[in-house]
C-alpha cells in the first residue's frame, strides 16, 4: 500500500485464498480493530462501480461468492522482514452505498474476529467435577477449525467443583460463559490472530501487563516523534475498593472479605486506589454460594479490572513508527514529562489502512500518574 508496509488480503468460504486482481485493485481502505474487551472488527471499504452492458442488471461485488456472509478474512501485513497478521475474522454484514455521483459506489464489508462463530449458539451445558481452567481449555479446542490455540491461566483461587455439592452450569453462549467465568477473577477472554496465518490465539487470563514492551511512543521530541497527537485523562472515580462479608458453604461461617491493593503489576508511582484515600469509592460484595477463598478471589478481581484511572488516546503514523502498535500488551511513552512518561496497557488499536497512507488510533491505560523507570527505551 505505502513504501516500506504491503498488505495482502486472504479471503474464501472455507480456505481463505489470496484475493483475486479484481478484488485487490477494488479495495479503497481498511480498518481494523482489535481491544482487550469484547471481539475485534474490520471493515474492508470496496469501490462498487458499474461500468459495463453486464453491470446493468446489479453491482458485480454483490455477486462475487467471495464477499458473502460467514466467509473467512485475513489480512497480513508485511512491515520489516517478516509479515504479520492483523485479523482473521468472519464476514457478518455488508453495506452498500450507491453514491450520487458516477463511480462513487462503495460496498462496505464488516466482520469479527473468529470467536463470533462462539457466540452464535445459546447453550445448556453442564460441567461436572471441572474447574474454570479445564472449562476454559476444553470449550476453546471445540473450535480447532479455526486455528485456536489455547493459552489459559489458571485463576489465583482454583475450587474444583465436586458434584454432589454443586456442578458449574452454562445457560448462554460458549463466548458469553468463558467472558462471565473470567470476568469473576478480573480475568479477560479474547481472540488474536497469529502468531502464524490460518492460526489464533485464544487467550483466558489476567490483562498482559508484564513482558518486553513494545517499541516507544515519541511526543515532542522533534525528529524522533511518531505520535500525530495525544490527550490523557485521569479519572479519578474508577478505583473501587471491595468489602462485605461471606457465609462460607463448607464451614458455614460468616467471614469477613476486604481488599487494601491492586494485584496487578504497578505501571506507575502514584496509583490512584493509594494516592486518592480515603476518597475512593468502595463497594460491598454481595454474592453467595462462596467460599472464603473464592470471595476473596472474586473481590481482589473487582478491584483490579477498576484500577485503570489513567487514560491516554493518541494516533500515530505507522510508517514513522516503524512497527504494528499491537493491543493488550505493553509500550514505553517518552516527551510527555514525569507525570505521563512510563510504561502503559494498551487497551485497544484501530488501523485504519488507504493507499498511501497507514494511521493507527490507540487508547492506554494505566493506574496512576508517574513513571516507574528513570527511562523509556525507544
């Protein structure tokens, strides 16, 4: 598309295959969404001219058997030596737009990311004598078809359920329960594509928040800068602090549930759930069934999924970056001074791809001002 990045577009019904000639030099744009909440999107931007006595009768996209519905997409991009995935996803609508003017039609394809095809059937499944980890493990390789390899942590409280005493029970669909299992612990669930075409990620477990990060954002710092524009903001009503108390169903005792500090990696000096005291907010935890390790796991999880009161949205251009600004993972900020330096969560990227020209918008988040390294390396 530009110098120095190339695209290439797989789709088909069943084997995605290179895009022929005609779809190619058809494609206007394409935008791409991935985030650490809910499943990611794209948008593949179509011209959808008539131009000859065959078109007369309908648009020819809309006849090409390789845009229907439920078909499989895939888009690489080749940045550097080796390319990358950026989706593998499903086709879930189409949109035209005949345009005013000759030639100016456009068919808009959207679509999800593999793990809608999770989400299409409600189910009533019971799950004997099986713990968080073997439901999350043994839901995922159901769908071996599309390349999901599992990656899923084991929770910090693991209570295996024994059948005479109760049996983990789904009511909903299989992306709607390891969403909701996960949801207990401050676990996420979500679907990337990678690390190699035709394969996926599925991934149970606390938000990445450790690890080597990702090459450094640059702001104001003349030459080196490769973010367009950036605004942060602090939010200093997300901290929540949880407390209340549990009737244990193995001793049948009441016990007493408080949590004093987030669990996850600090990424800054001066987290807000600390500084802010004692104006924070505080929740009880109203929940039954427990026992005292599980509702001092499931307390400690809303109190971390609530620790982000940092929030900083910036785009930049991917050319003078020099890399793919990847979600869910970590990145260095520098020239935004001591109280925004620091290493950040990204929590969502959008690329947004047209000829000549590759910009991608992201949102990081973090727990408080100040950085934790003396030092961003670029």
């Amino acid at each position: 598309m530009i110098q120095g990045i190339r695209l290439t577009l797989l789709i088909g019904p069943t084997v995605a295959v290179p895009a022929p000639p005609l779809l190619a030099e058809a494609l206007e744009s394409v935008e791409v969404t991935h985030s650490d909440q809910g499943r990611s999107g794209f948008q593949l931007t179509f011209q959808a001219g008539r131009s000859g006595p065959l078109d007369l009768v309908d648009y020819p996209l809309l006849g090409n058997p390789l845009l229907r519905p439920f078909n499989r997409v895939i888009l690489l991009v080749l940045i550097g030596p080796l390319p990358r995935v950026l989706m593998d996803g499903i086709i879930t609508h189409l949109q035209l737009m005949p345009g005013t003017e000759p030639g100016s039609a456009t068919l808009a394809v959207t679509g999800e990311d593999v793990s809608v095809m999770m989400d299409l059937e409600e189910k009533s499944v019971e799950h004997p004598a099986q713990d968080e980890t073997i439901i999350a493990n043994k839901i995922i390789l159901t769908y071996a078809q599309y390349g999901l390899l599992p990656m899923v942590f084991p929770p910090p409280a693991i209570d295996p359920p024994i059948p005479i005493e109760r049996v983990p029970v789904q009511q909903e669909t299989d992306l709607q329960y390891l969403q909701s299992i996960a949801a207990r612990f401050g676990y996420v669930f979500y679907v990337t594509p990678g690390p190699a075409p035709f394969t996926n990620t599925a991934y149970w477990g606390p938000p990445v928040r450790a690890g080597l990060p990702q090459r450094a954002l640059s702001v104001n710092l003349g030459p080196d800068t490769n973010v367009n524009s950036i605004h942060f903001r602090n939010n200093a009503l997300a901290p929540t602090l949880v407390s209340g108390a549990v009737q244990d169903r193995l001793t049948n005792q009441q016990v007493p549930v408080q949590t004093f500090a987030s669990t996850r990696t600090p990424l800054s000096t001066q987290p807000a759930w600390l500084v802010n005291q004692p104006n924070v907010r505080r929740r009880l935890l109203r929940q039954s069934g427990l026992n005292t390790m599980q509702a001092f796991a499931r307390a400690q999880g809303m109190l971390d999924a609530s620790t982000d009161a940092v929030i900083a949205d910036g785009e930049l251009d991917a050319l003078r970056y020099g890399d793919l600004l990847q979600a869910r993972g970590l990145v260095g900020l520098r020239g935004a001074g001591y109280t925004y330096d620091g290493l950040y969560y990204v929590k969502s990227v959008t690329h947004m791809i047209r000829r000549g020209s590759y910009t991608q918008r992201f949102t990081l988040t973090r727990e408080g001002v100040g950085a934790t390294t003396p030092a961003v390396i670029p």
